[in-house]
C-alpha cells in the first residue's frame, strides 16, 4: 500500500505527542461517566483534524467521523476512557494527580494511540476509500459501552467492523495477541441468601442450620464447571464473600454469599451451557434438601468477547507487518471487557499490544497500584490502528462473515 509506505517514520516524528497525550490522561485521570476533562480534549483534538464530531454520548462519550474520498465501507476504531477508584503508587513524573483515581488498565494510552492514529490518517483523507469512527467510550470498567450503542453511538454511519488494542502487561512488550474467536470471558455477579433459623450450637436439631447449607452450596456448584458443561468451554464459579453469624454458639439465621461466574462461550437461550439456569437449579435444590429458603439474584456485567474470524485474519496480517510474525501470539483471558457489546452486533477484533517488561517495575498487572505500561510500545498501536483501517476499507482483503 504505497500511501503507507513512510507511516513509520511519520508516527515516530509524532511520538512526542503520543507520549505527551498519554501522560496527560494518565495525570488527570476521571472515573466512568465522569470524563469530562478527557472528553473535552478529546473532542477538540478531533474537531481540530475537521472531524465530524458527536459529543456526551452516553454523558461523556464522543465519536468523530473521517469521510475519505470514496464511498466505501465505515469501520470503526475504538478506545475506552475511564480510571480507577485507586490510589496510585507510583512516583514518575506523570503519576495521578486526582487523589484516588488511577490509570490503572492502560486506557490512558488507548485513548492517545488513538488520537495519533486519527491525525496520520486525517492527512491521508484522499487514500481513505470509506469512512472511519473514532469512538471514545466511558466507562468500561462497569459496562459503558451498552449505553452508548443505546444513545446511537453506532448510527450515521453504521461500522461495517469495530477493532479494539488493550495494551496487557502480562504480555511481553512488544508483541501483538489476535486470537479469533472468544478472548474474555463473559462475566455476570450473583448475591445469595441462605434463610435458615437460629439456635444454640449446643443443641442444632433444633435450628435449621444455614451455614452447613453453604458449605454444601459452595462446593457442589463447582460440578457445572466439568459434570455439566464441556470442560472445554471454560466455566468459572467462584465465592468472593461468605458472610454469618455473630458468635460462635449460635446457629445464625442467616448466610449471604457473593461471587462472579465468567465463561468463555456465547451463552444464548438456544446454547447448550446455561451456566446461570444450572447455577439456580443446585442453589433451589441444595436448600430445599437442608430445609432452608434462599434468594439469588444475578447482575450481568459483561457478555462474551467474540472475535470475528475474517477480520481477525486481517489484525494478524497487520500484526506481522508491523512487529513481525514471530511476536504475533495468542492469549485468551477471562477478565471482562464490555466491547462485547460492539463484538455482538458488528464483526469485531479485540487483540492485545504487550506492554510488560519484566524487571524494570513495569509488569505489575493491571488494576494495580503500581500499574505502568512500557510507553515504547505506543507507536506500534498506533501503527496497528492505521493498518487495520486501511486493510478492511479495501474491500478485497476481508471478508465479513454474516450476522
Ligand atoms: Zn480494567
Ligand atoms: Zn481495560
């Protein structure tokens, strides 16, 4: 593609300003559907390249439409917005400046890879044979994505495909992670209360013991994940609170637990796995069985990130371009990631950009304290950005598979 032929040497001529962005999100850093200050500098970076640009989308959203030369198909690129309730540890240069919140997952340099992309490829408007979107997202952390598809995020004009970079410090600096199919889990929270009677330790046939019914309840929930469901689509059940009881003679009345069950697969009425209908059938039935009355209520966060075949194909084909085929790799996690909701409706890719250098204090995992990513590897998302445009916009490369 000739029009790509110096991009390198263009996006490292702009790597000040890349570095710069990303040190200035990461400074003053805002909380899911708080990002004002982040919205409004977006928005004027992008108004400044002559974008077509949509603002408090979703209270903090924002998109901005490049119309190239030709009326081709709209892909759409994406960066998510919003920091963390933490207090941040570090002590560099640019570390938080707002008192408990924190770029702690990297979307600090999402959102500035994605504005440099925006102004490399604002200069090549005449090349570009469609449309791009550039969408900013609030929220992630807690499932902005869904409100902004609901506010019109995805209407004039509508993506033909979505691509997203998560810049991973659990993987090496420097290597690109596109894996077809899913990628992140599916996450949904469930709260239970086990309603037995109390009574004295001394004496439990008399009580109806709710705590033994926990017990019971913790361990043969765990037969979903491999008695029930194919062990190769992976299920994950596990208890993050258990809380009872006052004293330790007597029988509380009471038990509340709390946890997270994430998947790996596309959970619809029509597949087979129903993780929650199973869940809620061992739930009734363990109670029942120890006379005890419950109630479960699920909170469904984030559904299953599915990536597109085809134009997965076209991420991986980037990817050996700009880092070379022997650091393209594959990773499936099974964190939550609400680009889901894009992945759902257009053909999508999710990948990752490795942003972790071992010994140097930069590969502590995301959301903690300490978080940091190695801001070499910017330049390279940013090049992806461009690539993956380009390569889906000319029609013959990828073909969309239907939905
Ligand atoms: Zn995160
Ligand atoms: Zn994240």
């Amino acid at each position: 593609m000739d029009c790509l032929k110096n991009i390198r040497e263009e996006i490292s001529s702009l790597n000040e300003e890349l570095v710069a962005l990303r040190r200035d999100f990461h400074m003053y850093p805002e909380l899911g559907f708080q990002e004002q200050r982040t919205s409004e500098k977006i928005a004027s970076y992008l108004k400044n390249l002559g974008f077509t640009v949509r603002e408090k989308i979703a209270h903090t959203g924002v998109t901005g439409v490049l119309e190239g030369s030709g009326e081709g198909r709209c892909v759409l690129l994406r960066a998510d917005m919003d920091a963390l309730p933490l207090e941040e540890q570090n002590d560099s240069s640019y570390c938080s400046r707002n008192k408990g919140v924190m770029h702690a997952c990297g979307h600090d340099a999402h959102m500035a890879m994605l504005l440099v992309a925006a102004k490399v490829l604002s200069r090549r408007r005449e090349e570009i044979p469609g449309k791009i979107v550039f969408l900013f997202q609030p929220n992630e952390e807690v499932g902005g994505a869904l409100k902004m598809i609901e506010e019109g995020a995805l209407e004039d004009p509508k993506p033909d495909a979505a691509f997203a970079i998560h810049v991973w410090t659990p993987i090496e600096s420097g290597k690109i992670a596109a894996t077809a199919g899913p990628v992140m889990a599916a996450l949904d929270t469930f709260e239970i209360t086990i309603k037995g009677q109390g009574g004295h330790t001394g004496a439990p046939h008399t009580a109806i013991d709710p705590v033994l019914a926990a017990a019971d309840l913790v361990t043969s929930v765990q037969m979903i994940q491999t008695r029930e469901i194919d062990v190769l689509k992976p299920t994950l059940i596990m208890f993050g609170k258990i809380n009872a009881g006052t004293a330790n003679n007597i029988v509380p009345d009471e038990v509340k637990l709390g946890g997270t069950i994430r998947y790996l697969y596309r959970s619809g009425p029509d597949s087979p796995e129903k993780p929650l209908v199973r869940f809620e059938r061992i739930v009734k039935n363990v109670c029942q069985a120890h006379q005890c009355d419950w109630d479960l209520e699920f909170s469904p966060e984030n559904t299953t990130v599915i990536n597109d075949e085809g134009v997965t194909a076209l991420v991986r084909k980037a990817a050996g371009e700009v880092v070379g085929p022997e650091d393209l790799v594959d990773y499936i996690g099974t964190a939550g990631e609400d680009f889901s909701e894009f992945a759902r409706i257009l053909p999508s890719c999710f990948y990752f950009l490795g942003a972790g250098r071992t010994g140097d204090g930069l590969s502590y995992p995301h959301h903690h304290p300490r978080f940091d990513i190695d801001e070499d590897v910017l330049p390279t998302g940013v090049e992806m950005h461009i690539r993956t445009a380009f390569a889906f916009l000319k029609k013959h490369e990828v073909k969309i598979s239907p939905r």
